[in-house]
C-alpha cells in the first residue's frame, strides 16, 4: 500500500511538470499558511498576513476573476493526429515555408470558431461540430472524407470531384424542411460514416452505407466517394434522444427508454439475434424487453448499455474479456445483462475497441477488457470490473466532493470528466490523442492541461476534441 501510493504521488507530480496545471480562477483551496497578499476577484478582496487553517479554506467565499464586463467563453481545443485533418488546423499540415509539417499535436490546441460550438464527435481520422443560435443552427466536417462521410465538398480545380481530405472545418448543409426552426441537437461518427440528430426532422446519415449502417438500402456497386446524398431515416415512431456510431454500425436511443439498431452485424453489434447486416433500423429486444435504458454506447463492435435501475447490458464483440461475464463466446448476438457485483449502482457506460468502463452514482469508475485500463502496467485484461482509486481523479482530504461525472472511450484510451472541470485520460498514446504533451502510453489517469473548464468531450481512434468554458 505504501509503495502504491508513492507511485500515485510520483505520477501526480510527473502530471504537474508536464502539463504544468494551469489555474483555475474559479477555485479557492488549500490555502495553508498564506503569508502574503493574494488579490482575488475583480473585487479586489485582499487577504493580506493571514494564516487559514487547511480545513476551513474550503469554507472561504469563492470569488471569480472577471469585471462586468467580460463573459464566459465557449472554446474547442483540439490534439492528436493531425495528417488527417481531422483536428481543423490547415497550418499543422500546409504550413509557412521553413516551418515543418506538424504530424501530431500532443497538447491541446486552442481552434477557433466564430460561433459557439454545442457538441463534437470524432470519427476515424475525421471530426464533426455542431452549433446552435437564435437564428440558425449549423454543421462542420474535417478530415478524411473519402466515403463522404463529412458531406460532399467539390474540388475547384476538377469539378465534379469530391474533397478526399478536408483540411479545416467545411460546412455541411442538411436537406432540412425548416433550416430556420429546426436545430441539430447530437452528431456522431463511425468509421466512414455519420449521424446526425435533429431536434423536429429526426436523424440524418451520410457516408458509407455498405452494411446498412446509414439506415437506407444497400445499392449495389455504389460510389461513395463523389455520394452527394444525404439521408433522413424514416419508419421510427418514438423520439431519439440519442445517436451512436460503432465501426460499421448504428444505434439509436429513444426518448421511452428503447434501443434500435442497424448496419455491420458479423460480431453481433445489431442485438437482433443473429449475425447478419441489416439496414432496416430495427428494435432491439433479448435481456433489453421490458427495461428502460438511459444510456448506450459502441464505438468499434462491442455494445453497452444502462437501465434506469443501474443494470448493465452487453452484446457484440467479446474477444478481449468485454463481456466474458455472461459466456466464454468471442460474440454475442442479443443484449444480455451483466452479473456485476459491488459496483454500485451504474449511470455510465464506455466502450473502444478492446475496453470498458463504467460509473456508478458516486463518481467511481471501473475498468475492465484488454489493454491499458489504468491501474499500471501489471493488469493488461480482467473480465470483471476493476475500481480505479479516487485519488487519481483529485478526491483526497480537502477536495471529497470531487468526483467523475463522465466517462469516454476511444479506439484504445479513456478520458474521464469531474466536477471541478478537469480532463483525465490514460491508455495508448503513440498519436498524442492523449493530450498531457508527450507521446508515451498512459499507465494511469492523469490530468490534462485544458485551460479552461472542460464540459465535453469526443475521442476518437487518434485523436480527441474538448469542449471547454472559461473566462477571458
């Protein structure tokens, strides 16, 4: 126990020198032994010679920097692999003569938007952005596009060619009925194709369609890369609250708490109970009948999903421990519930292509499949859910109300969000998709240097993107 904890303190500090743990204006705590003058706020407030018991430092008012007239800013930051152009900065891939090419940017990297960014998505080597105003709500793409999957951008020089890579965020316009009312609510990202959910016209898809994944029928021989069509998805009577992307399939949350699938069913990641592709976007039933679920998620072909009563479901892949739990089979056709023991009660669940994790109600996480799962090089794969300790979150003795509010999972890494705002990732790193500004594999969480209040994030097979609020 002692040398685990000297192992804590030693990656702490290693997290401190190396993103150099930016400071957060919002935040008054431990303030031992202050001797000198410390002005907080745009009050001016000083407390000056003064020497504040630690225990009572989180009793003191909190003041935030800031006059009249200054108001919190929404910003996106941006790091991992850059060649793609998945992260939008032209200049990291055509830069200024005698500037050499930037192939990977380990630390977040402020990319700027003239609106306010509502929600991310990170697909393989491409990125979705959405906004919303009063007036209009749009949509942007960046990166790979060579199925389409960013919306079809013509070539200037040879028209009627399609963009195959596009190097800082496009615009993509939806076939909408009421462009004016209607508002783009999520995105999400495959591997080459996307979804995007509306607040009043339902779901639309673009990019491959080989497997059905898009929701409409498979043409035969047909070309998705110069595809200028848009699909809405028809024939879903309730609501969707929630769109995910897996690698070659989709799953569609509604708002009554039911689970609908299509696209890429070899390994089972449809549910319906079989291994076949399907395009119809179908009901999923088997342990799912009759419960409520809140929250699923996939991102290659391993499926999650939560009940309102803390359960948690899984089908698909199983070849790497995910859910080893219910069989010793490598695949799964039908949602099946996991026989977990003291965990909790489950809000959360993430997936990649290898992990798993999952969050209960007081803000601890679990890890468990095959790979980096953050609890230090010895454990490489567990079938069972394994507790990563709070202390690597920022719960200690002056901070017990910091806890993780959500978790993420990318092709082979983790991110986690807490209460104070904080990023934390671990996991593989040879792209620098995990933003601490080196490229070396991540054995444990460690925090990131956002300069800003993270409130979202996407990660993706090599990259991330974080949506951030802060003063300026």
């Amino acid at each position: 126990m002692h040398n685990t904890l000297n192992c804590v303190k030693l990656l702490q500090n290693k997290g401190t020198y190396l993103n150099r743990i930016f400071f957060k204006c919002q935040t008054l705590s431990c303030l031992a032994n202050i001797s000198q003058q410390t002005t907080v706020s745009s009050q001016h407030r000083t407390y000056s010679n003064k020497y504040v018991h630690e225990r009572e430092a989180e009793d003191l008012t909190v003041h935030k920097f800031g006059g009249d007239h200054r108001q919190r800013k929404h910003r996106v930051y941006v790091w991992g692999y850059a060649m793609t152009g998945s992260l939008g900065v032209p200049t990291f891939i055509k830069p200024k003569p005698r500037v050499p090419v930037r192939k990977k940017q380990t630390a977040p990297y402020l990319l700027y938007f003239d609106e306010k960014i509502s929600d991310v998505a990170c697909g393989y080597g491409f990125s979705l952005f959405s906004s919303n105003s009063l007036n209009s709500s749009k949509l942007w793409g960046t990166g790979i596009n060579t199925d389409t999957q960013i919306g079809y951008h013509e070539k200037q020089v040879n028209r009627g060619k399609n963009l195959e890579y596009v190097i800082a965020p496009a615009e993509i316009h939806l076939p909408l009925k009421s462009p004016r009312s209607t508002r783009v609510i999520q995105v999400a990202c495959g591997r080459a194709h996307s979804l995007v959910l509306t607040d009043q016209e339902g779901v639309f898809s673009l990019g491959n369609n080989a497997y059905g994944q898009c929701g409409r029928k498979v043409i035969e021989d047909e070309d998705y890369s110069c595809n200028m069509r848009i699909h809405n998805i028809s024939g879903i009577e309730d609501k969707i609250k929630k769109i995910v992307c897996g690698q070659d399939h989709s799953l569609f949350l509604t708002e009554s708490g039911q689970v609908l699938s299509c696209g890429w069913g070899a390994d089972g990641q449809t549910g319906r109970g079989d291994y076949e592709s399907s395009s119809e976007v179908s009901l999923i039933s088997g342990d799912l009948k009759g419960e409520t679920i809140v929250d699923v998620t996939t991102y290659a072909d391993c499926c999650l999903a939560v009940s309102d009563k803390g359960d948690v479901f899984g089908w698909g892949n199983s070849e790497y421990n995910q859910l080893r739990l219910v069989t010793d089979e490598t695949q799964i056709a039908e949602p099946r519930r996991l026989p977990l023991k003291d965990v909790g009660r489950v809000v959360s669940v993430a997936t990649g292509g290898t992990v798993c994790a999952l969050l209960n109600d007081s803000g601890d996480v679990y890890v468990w499949g095959y790979g980096i799962l953050g609890k230090g090089p010895k454990l490489s794969e567990s079938k069972r859910p394994e507790p990563i300790p709070a202390i690597l979150f920022g719960r200690r003795e002056l901070k017990e109300h910091v806890k993780v509010t959500r978790i993420f999972c990318g092709m082979h890494h983790f991110a986690a969000l807490t209460s104070d705002g904080d990023l934390y990732t671990w996991g593989q790193n040879s792209h620098g998709s995990l933003g601490l500004g080196i490229h070396l594999d991540q054995y444990f969480p460690l925090k990131v240097g956002v300069p800003a209040e993270v409130i979202d994030v996407a990660c993706g097979v090599d990259h991330m993107i974080a949506l951030a609020k802060t003063f300026i």
